[in-house]
C-alpha cells in the first residue's frame, strides 16, 4: 500500500471525528447530560468493536502487550471526557480553538521523541492549518466579551489527550491487526470513561431507549471507526503528518453544523474550510507525488 493511501485513511479518520459535535448538540438538545452522551458512545462504540474482532483474524497477544494497548487507549477516552467538560463553560467557537492545538502538538511530540525538526513545509502547514480552524470555528463574526479559562484549560488538556492518543496508537502494537487493535483502545477509554463518569443511566429504561441512537452513532463515528483507521494508518505517516491529517475534522464539522442543524455558515467560516484543506494539502502533497511504499517514519521506527 502506498504512503498517500495511509495518509488517506487517516485523513477518514478525522472526518469521522468531525461528525461528534452534531450529534452530540443534538443529544443535549434532546434533554440528555454529559455522562450518558459519553457513556452510550464508549459503551456501545466498545461492544460493537468487540464483536467484530469476534468474528475477524486474531493474533495471539501476551499480556504485557494487551494491557499497554489498553492503557494507550485512555487518552483516546479522556478526550472526549476533557472536550465535552470544556463545552460546558466555552462556547464551541473557542473550545474548538483548543482542541486544535493538537495540531502543533503532535509535530512538538515527534520532534521530542523521534529527535526530528519539523521541515518548512510543515510549520507552514500549521500556520494555515491554526489560520484556517480561527475563521471555521467563526471567532472573527462575533464579539467574546468573556472568556472561561476553566474551560479554555479543559481544551487545551483535550488536545494534549488526543496528541499522546495518537502517538500512542503509531508506537504501540504495530504488529497486531488493526481491529483486534482498535478493541484492546476502546477498551482504555471505557473503563477511564465508566470511572469518572459511573453508567448509572443503564437502570432507567426509558434513558436507554432515547440515547441509543446518540449511542449509535457516537459510538460508530467516535469509537469504532478513529482508532481502527488509525491504527492502519498512523504507524506509516507518523504523529506529525497525522495531527496535520486529523484536521479534517473541523472542516466536517462546520458542514454537518450546516447541513444537519441547519445552522448559518459565514464566508469566513467556508474560507477557514478552505484554508484547512489546503494547510493539509502543502504537507501531504509531495508525499501523494512521489507514491512511495514506505514513509521515512515507517523506516525509522521499523529499526
């Protein structure tokens, strides 16, 4: 498989992610709390995963590399936890803004632990990429007399969650199928998520039945789907490129807002699309060129 065709899977990934946001505005709207909206997404994210490695090619595992892969897997689960916290005391337009620090975050973490300076064409890809996330999330078409650092903390400590989940899931049992992978990850941000936010929702029937389309969805694009595509995809791109990848997600946000809620979308806010997909493009587009088989970071971490 080619370098682009990973680049591409995560790419879906983020898209995937992109698809939350609505969804859970809606499952809020519905009358439904933080705690069953997390909640219905791992837990039913976690069993479908499950029964699909079920029924798919299994390795045998030893012990020390299940638990790793589990423990890899709570970032992925307090990110969720941490983000939503911060929409609780931020508007979205900001706490989206700190979710996206990830951005630069993953090209901080290869830079730390794989002694590797992040080329021109990446920093300038960021600097689009920041740019671009400013005019989607629509900061500039209306005025923020007040800002919640509590809740701009909880963004930023999103973002640094989700940029160890995805370095974590290119490191960690490269050699393992990716679904049997993507269980063992869900399973990491079940429990984290079943600790903090304890599933009591489960005893009241009439809860269950109304948050399992929520559930259903959440669970499929939040849970099932990122961490199987990343994990086939991340280990050839590198945490770098694939922070710059995952920023698909708020380009899909903005056009599910608009097509599902119906909700106004500025030019500005279509410009910062643009300048997304473009900031993702400055980076990734020698690699589509040149078709290589095996990245340079597939190449380093195989030694």
């Amino acid at each position: 498989m080619k370098t682009w065709h990973y680049a591409l899977i995560v790419f879906i990934g983020g898209c995937c992610l992109g698809i939350l946001s609505t969804f859970v505005k809606l499952a809020y709207a519905g009358g439904y709390s933080m705690g069953e909206v997390t909640g219905s997404q791992v837990l039913v994210g976690t069993i479908i995963i499950w029964i699909v490695t079920f029924f798919s090619r299994k390795k045998k595992i030893h012990v020390i590399k299940k638990l790793k892969l589990v423990l890899a897997g709570i970032p992925m689960g307090l990110t969720g936890l941490l983000y939503y916290q911060s929409l609780q005391t931020l508007e979205a337009s900001l706490a989206i803004i700190c979710l996206f620090q990830f951005i630069w975050i993953g090209t901080l973490i290869e830079w730390i632990f794989y002694k590797k300076l992040p080329s021109s064409g990446k920093v300038l890809s960021i600097v689009i990429l920041l740019s671009g996330s400013a005019l989607a999330a629509g900061i500039f078409g209306e005025s923020v007399e007040s800002i919640s650092w509590q809740g701009a903390l909880w963004g930023v400590l999103a973002a640094f969650t989700f940029s160890m989940f995805i370095f974590l899931s290119g490191i960690i049992g490269k050699e393992i199928p990716a679904i049997q992978k993507s269980a063992l990850l869900s399973t990491g941000g079940l429990i984290v998520t079943i600790i903090l936010f304890p599933p009591v929702f489960l005893v009241d029937l009439q809860t269950v039945i109304g948050i399992a389309p929520y559930g259903l969805i959440l669970g499929i694009f939040g849970v099932v789907l990122p961490p199987l595509l990343f994990s086939i995809g991340m280990p050839h791109v590198g945490p770098g490129l694939g922070s710059i990848l995952t920023a698909s997600e708020l380009p899909v946000a903005v056009i599910m807002s608009a097509l599902v809620l119906s909700e106004h979308i500025s030019m500005y806010q279509w410009a910062g699309v643009a300048l997304i997909l473009g900031g993702i493009m400055v980076e990734n587009l020698k690699k589509i060129k040149s078709m290589e088989p095996i990245s340079a970071m597939d190449r380093e971490t195989s030694n």
